[in-house]
C-alpha cells in the first residue's frame, strides 16, 4: 500500500497582524481560531483521515511548541489513525523554508506522496480526487485551483494552464496586471522528488547572492515565487480545478463566511452536528452549530450560519444571525447580533445591538483614507457592551468596555 504524509503550514506570530484583535489573545492563533465549532486545522485534518494510507501529518511553523499541545493531544484522540506533530522552525524560513529544513523528517518512512496545505483556507477539500489526477500526469506537483473574478485574481497566485491536460504554463504570484482568473487555493500535492527541486532553488539563491555583493543571503524559501514558477517553465506543474468552495481566512472579518461555508457543508455531509429544531427549543433558521456547553434560552432566534462556542450564555429574546460566538460570552435578554465575532468571555448587555456588514471573498483592508471601511465588527476579549448600545461597523480591542454607540471605528 501507498504512503503519504501531510504539512499544514501554520505560520507564526509575526504573520498574525491581519488577524488581529482576535490574534492578540496569545493562545489562540489563527490556525485553533475556531470555525463551525473547531479549529481552522482541524477541518484540514478531517479531510487528511480520509486518505487511505496516510499515517503522519506534520505542523510546520514558528509559534512557541506550546501553543499546538492540547490541540495535538485533542486531535491525537480524535484521528487515532494518524500520528500528528508539530515541528517548529528556529526562524521563519518562507512557505517552502520549513519543507526544504525538515525535508529527512518529512520523507522518513519513505512516502510516495506529500499534501502541503496552507493553514488559511477554508475549501471542500478534493484530496482524492486530487490524488486520481496527479497519478495521470507526469508533473512533480499539482496545485488546487479554482476560477475567481476578473477583478480580483491579481490578490492571488495566477495560473495559465492548457486546457486539455491542465499542465500549468505560468505561474504569477500577485500579478500587477490580469493575467488569468485561474488562481491557487494553496493546497499542493507533490512528488517526493521535490526535494531536488528545493535544493536547486536553494543553490539558485546562494548563486544570486555570490554574484550580488550587496545582495543579503537568508535561509527563506518562498514556495510560490522559487518553487512553483520554476516548475511551470520545466513543465512539471499541473493544476486540479475545483467548482466547490474555497476561501482565504486572511483577516478577522473573513472567518464569518468561512464558518458559514463550513456549516452548510454540515447540512450535506454531517447533519448530525448542526442544532436541529426542537418545540421546546429556540427557533433555528437554516445552519447553525452550537456546542454542547452553551445555553441558548428557548425564546430567542439564531441563524443562519451561527456558531456558539463553549459555555456561551444567550439570553431570552437574543437574535444572532452570521455570527460567530466565542467561550464564555454572554448576549443578554433581546439583544441583536449580526454579521460579528463576539470575543471570549465579552458580555452584551440587555437591548445592546453589535451588527457589521458582510464582506466580500477579497476584503483585507481595514481602513481606507482614514475612515474604517464597513466589514465584520470585531469584539476581541473580555469586551463589554452596556445596555441599549449600539456598536456597528467596529473593531474593538481587548478589555474595553462600551458605554456609548458606536459606529465605524476602531477602538483602542
């Protein structure tokens, strides 16, 4: 039987910016932010436990080993068939850095195949049906792609395929200017033999620097730029075009229709975890998930697309529709939550209102020409909102607490 290994590229704190406030909390980086009622990584390891004869998956990154113990030690329980740790990197060493430094670790066993997954995205994953294409071509690499709109694909890696066989012609990272709607969901699926390729990309960069005196010589490996590009000119790259969904998880804001994404999956393929409506129970509109800890009082409202974490309290009269809900928080009687992320342990007074505006796939700016751009509102943790208050359009740092409406702002 076949062998195949795993790597989630988790990143590490100093890529957390974009993610903030909910980032500020310290033990919750954004590959455990919880979506659809776990963590961003656990749906990549979902997927990961369907393939047949893969037994290890590896985290690559640079946060403290700490951070990943009680997530490791939960999923080691949860996907017994399949051993997962974290290797962390003694510096950040770029997207294919970690690979490349790792490289004995990731090919002991000696496996046929390696899945890389980036951690931000949320997707359907076709692994397999990744896994019957990239057997049928004589590539080194297949990348998941999807098409995205005209106007956006320059946010992305940008790929030019044939048609017929979809051998990867070109690949762009960010192009400045159209190039194809065609782009990488960050999800790779490679030949052992990538190794060598790693190592000339290696040896490229330490050429280019012996050549330039003033060029600084560092240990960073970039996946898109020194890895894929190169492949697509030795024909050796092909792409495996998905039409189901996918998205980034860049921002804070973006983890809302990510969890909306995750939890109508639910519906499809595992009902059972969504919160059925029952007579003596609150009243559900479409998808929603709530953990068994959470108290929801039989006369409120929630959905579509709502998550309630562990021990959340939602008090009588509640409304809660795109949201998602973190532990501990508390919405008290006939508040309203729309399109946010109620931090954990925040607490919602009575007739509080928290509502934002739902963003688009390609949303990261937060502020444009000083003014707060309409998105997701944000509480971080431990934030409170008193009674009868407004707070629309805002992101609001830890340990606050609201005593005036507010509207697009971002408060310190």
């Amino acid at each position: 039987m076949n062998v195949y290994k795993a790597i989630i590229l988790v990143g590490g704190p100093s890529r957390g910016t974009r993610f903030r406030p909910l980032s500020l909390n310290l033990n919750v980086p954004k590959p455990l932010f919880p979506v659809a009622g776990h963590p961003i990584i656990w749906h990549h390891l979902e997927a990961l436990s369907k393939i047949k004869g893969l037994k290890e998956v590896l985290l690559i990154g640079f946060f403290e080993d700490s951070i990943f113990h009680r997530f490791i030690d939960d999923a080691a329980r949860e996907f017994p068939k399949i051993n997962i740790r974290y290797l962390r990197e003694y510096q950040s060493l770029g997207t294919a850095g970690g690979l490349y430094h790792f490289r004995d670790e990731i090919q002991r066993g000696d496996p046929q195949q390696i899945f890389v997954l980036n951690a931000d995205v949320a997707c359907s994953f076709p692994l397999k049906e990744m896994m019957k294409f990239h057997n049928t071509h004589r590539g080194l690499c297949t990348i998941l792609g999807t098409k995205v709109a005209r106007e956006v694909a320059n946010k992305y890696g940008c790929l030019v395929a044939k048609p017929e066989s979809n051998e990867v012609l070109h690949y762009v990272e960010k192009p400045e200017s159209f190039i194809s709607d065609l782009i990488s969901c960050g999800i790779y699926l490679f030949d052992c033999a990538i190794f060598n390729e790693m190592k000339k990309a290696m040896q490229n960069k330490k050429n280019q620097v012996d050549q330039d005196q003033f060029m600084d010589h560092d240990d960073q490996l970039r996946l898109e730029q020194d890895l894929l590009r190169p492949l697509a000119e030795s024909m050796k790259l092909f792409v495996y075009v998905t039409n189901d969904f996918w998205r980034q998880i860049k921002t804070a804001g973006s983890a809302v229709p990510a969890n909306a994404l995750y939890l109508e999956q639910y519906l499809e393929t595992n009902p059972e975890r969504l919160l059925k409506k029952e007579s003596d129970g609150p009243t559900i509109v479409g998808c929603v998930y709530k953990h068994p800890t959470a108290f929801v009082d039989p006369s409120a409202k929630i959905g579509p697309n709502v998550s309630i974490g562990p021990r959340a309290v939602i008090g009588k009269g509640v409304r809660i529709k795109d949201s998602i809900i973190l532990d501990n928080a508390e919405i008290k009687a006939n508040s309203c939550i729309i399109n946010s992320i109620i931090g954990w342990d925040s607490k919602i007074g009575t007739w509080a209102r928290v509502e934002g505006t739902s963003i688009t796939n390609d949303q990261i700016v937060i502020t444009q020409n000083g003014v707060k751009v309409p998105s997701i509102t944000i509480l971080a943790k431990e934030v409170i909102v008193r009674d009868e208050i407004i707070i629309r359009n805002c992101i609001v740092l830890p340990h606050k607490e609201l005593k005036t409406s507010c509207h697009n702002e971002i408060l310190m």
